[in-house]
C-alpha cells in the first residue's frame, strides 16, 4: 500500500520531517527495506525545502535507521534500515566523554548486561556460535597480538556471547556500553607492566568464561563474568577517583 504524505507546519521545519517519518514508522507504513522518494519528490509533498528535508534524512542516519545511496538508478536514495550497534554505540561514547555518565555508572550498567548476557548464552547460544567466540580467544592468545588488536577482540568476545544470547537488545546495549569505553580499555592495556603475563591472565578468564557457558552454568558465568569486568574496569574507576582527589 502506497504512503500517503502529508505537508508539515513549517516552524523547526526538520524537526517535524522527522516527526512525520517516525509517525508513518510507528504506523506500520515504512519498514526496513523500504525506500523514500527521492528529495526532488518528497520535498514539495512534505511543503518543505530540500536542505530542510536532507537535515532530517542526515538525522535519521546518524541515528542508524536510515542510509543513504548517492547516484541514480534503482538503488539510489534513502532507504530505512535497521543499525542501531554503530549509532548507540557512537552516541554513548560522545556522552560518555561529555560528562554525562561517570565511570562508574558505565561499570555497574556493563556488569549488569553481561551477567544477563552470559546467564542467556549458557541457556541458548548454539555451537555455531560458541565455536565462533572460541576462534576470537585462540587469536588473542597469539604471541603477535598487539594491545590494539587484544583490545579489539575482546570487545567482539563480550559482544559476541551477547548476540548469542537470543537477546537483540542486550547484545545492542552491550555492544554501545563496551564501546564506549574502549579508548580508556586500550590506554590501560597499554599502561601494563608486563603485557604477556596480563594478557594471558585475561585470556585465561575468557577460556574459562566460554567453557562455562558450554557447559551450561549460566550462574557461574555471570559470577566470573562480573569478576572480570571488575578487575580492569574497575581500575579504571579508582584510577579515575585519585585523579579526581589530586585535580581537587
């Protein structure tokens, strides 16, 4: 069934572009997939300007429901998709640096999603999945695996046991969380006095997480998936209060 558009008033004019998307979304009328006309189209139908209606559509990619495609032809335009990983994880990790969350309430939200998360992998997680997870800790315990790249696995570890959860949302939320604390992750990495002994200390933890989770002990997975969150994140957080103690 085709859309029907409707003009919108013209105050904070891309303001209400995108509160006439959302509403024909919440409405069932555009899904993942879907294309919008082209701006040339769209435009005079919404009774706005071009420069108006691409502010909006650069929201909506920002935001990771929409995607842009320059060019002509079949599969030029926008299109409604669905990426909310990259977009959450990059607004997270400006407020994060802004101020508006504090180490420590990242740490307990990480706690909490992958004591959830790894409970639910130990009770759904396919092998396909766990042979996956099992890959990313053979590399990292590689002896070429540098800082940056170590850093970069075990994000995709944690991220991964997430997704195997069977929970979208905890696997998007975790995903954001670990993300943004990366940078503050690989800094401490870095600052290690003896890299090989911590990171074979750290992979002997994933391991043992992983062998857990096949073995079906969601409890006891999430006990040492808190532990181990902790122990580095959470020098992160009193690294951050005697900072904060000198600065004051």
């Amino acid at each position: 069934m085709p859309v029907e558009w409707q003009p919108v008033r013209q105050s904070r004019t891309h303001e209400l572009v995108l509160q006439s998307i959302e509403e024909r979304v919440f409405a069932g009328e555009l899904r993942a997939g879907d294309r919008l006309p082209p701006e040339r189209e769209l435009a005079p139908v919404l009774g706005v300007s071009r420069s108006a209606l691409r502010e909006a559509l650069r929201v909506l990619e920002t935001i990771g429901v929409l995607v842009a495609q320059p060019g002509r032809g079949p599969d030029a335009g926008a299109r409604i998709v669905r990426n909310p990983d990259d977009a959450l994880g990059r607004l997270l990790r400006l407020h994060f640096a802004l101020g508006s969350y504090s180490l420590e309430d990242v740490l307990e939200a990480r706690v909490v999603l992958e004591r959830s998360s790894f409970e639910a992998a130990a009770r759904h997680a396919s092998p396909e999945d766990l042979d996956e997870t099992e890959a990313l800790i053979v590399r990292m315990g590689e002896p070429d695996v540098g800082v940056p790249e170590f850093n970069d696995l075990d994000t995709r570890f944690h991220v991964h046991i997430a997704r195997s959860s069977g929970n979208e949302l905890t696997s998007t939320l975790t995903s954001a969380v670990r993300e943004s604390v990366r940078p503050l992750i690989l800094r401490a990495l870095e600052l290690a006095e003896d890299w090989p002994a911590t990171a074979a200390a750290l992979n002997a933890e994933h391991t043992e997480l992983l062998r857990l989770v096949r073995a079906g002990e969601g409890a006891k997975a999430a006990d040492l998936v808190e532990r181990h969150i902790r122990n580095l994140h959470g020098t992160l957080v009193d690294e951050n209060s005697d900072q904060a103690r000198e600065d004051s």
